[in-house]
C-alpha cells in the first residue's frame, strides 16, 4: 500500500507539474494576445488622427481658397465699379465745363442770340442727362454684377463647405 501511495503522490506531482505547466502557457499565449492588441489598438489610433488631421487641414485649406476667391471677386467687383464711378465723373466734369463755357458766351451776347442760349442749354441739360442716366445705368448694371458674384461665390462656399463635410462625415464612418 505505501508502495501505491508513493506512486499515486507522483502521479499527483506529475498531473500538478502538467497543470502548471499548461497554466504557463496560457498565461504566455494571452499575454501575447494582449501584446498584439495593444500594438494594433495603438497603430489604428495613430492612423485615426492623420487621417483627422488630413481632413482637418484639408478643410482649412479648402475654406481659405473659397474665402480667397470671394475676396478676389469683391476687389475686381470694387474696381470695376471705381473705373465706372471714375469715368462718368470725367465726363460729368467735362460736360459741365462745357456748359458754363456755353453760359459765358452766352451771356456776352444774350439779347441777340436768345435762341442760340436756347439751344446749348438744352444740349448741355440732354447731354447732362444722358451722362448721368448712362453712369447710373452702369451703377445699376455693376451693382447687379456684383450681387451675381457675391451669391456665386456664396454657393461655392456653400457646396465647397458641403462637400467638406460630406467627406468628413464619409471619413468619420469608415473609422
């Protein structure tokens, strides 16, 4: 009997030596597991904020050249509307010099040439007329001009900004 119980407390000690063992071994296989989980958790963040960061920046960039473009819009609008406002002003003045040139000479002769008075200022009076009706129909065509420009550049800021969170929100799915 001591003969079996010295036997059966080494097949004890060999099935706890097994036990142990195999213990050991799962222990290693999950630390290894967790190894690579945290190794591949850490790689997927990382790619997760540069791609973030794309986006971020891509965005940025995007937002500036819209803002860009209206502003470039707005200052060729600007000048236009100056060269406009310019000219008729010249031509205001020289219309207006012409008059008083025309009242001057007419006076020095007024009682003989009443109809000759007559007749410059009703030309001075049309050409004032058509000067200023021609430089506000040119205000009024610039000013349309650059209200189309303005709500161009309003839409393409508007579609540029959608289609920026259109791929955001694409981006954002995909992670």
């Amino acid at each position: 009997m001591r003969d079996e119980a010295i036997k059966a407390v080494l097949e004890i000690r060999q099935q706890v030596q097994n036990t142990t063992n195999d213990i050991s071994a799962a222990v290693s296989t999950v630390s290894e597991h967790y190894k690579l989980l945290i190794s591949e958790s850490d790689d997927y963040i990382k790619e997760h904020v540069k791609i973030s960061n794309e986006l971020l920046e891509k965005f940025a960039s995007e937002t500036k050249k819209g803002i860009t473009s209206v502003g470039t819009r707005l200052t060729g609008s600007s000048d236009l509307i100056s060269k406009s406002i310019d000219i008729a002003a010249k031509e205001f003045t020289n219309n207006a010099a012409k008059t008083n040139q025309s009242l001057q000479t007419s006076s020095d002769v007024l009682q003989s040439q009443t109809e000759v008075i007559k007749q410059h200022l009703q030309d001075a009076g049309s050409d004032l007329n058509s000067t200023i009706r021609d430089m506000t129909e040119k205000l009024v065509t610039d000013a349309k001009d650059m209200t189309a420009t303005m709500k161009k550049a309003n839409k393409d800021l508007v579609r540029d900004t959608e289609q920026m969170r259109d791929i955001v929100v694409k981006s954002a799915e995909k992670l």
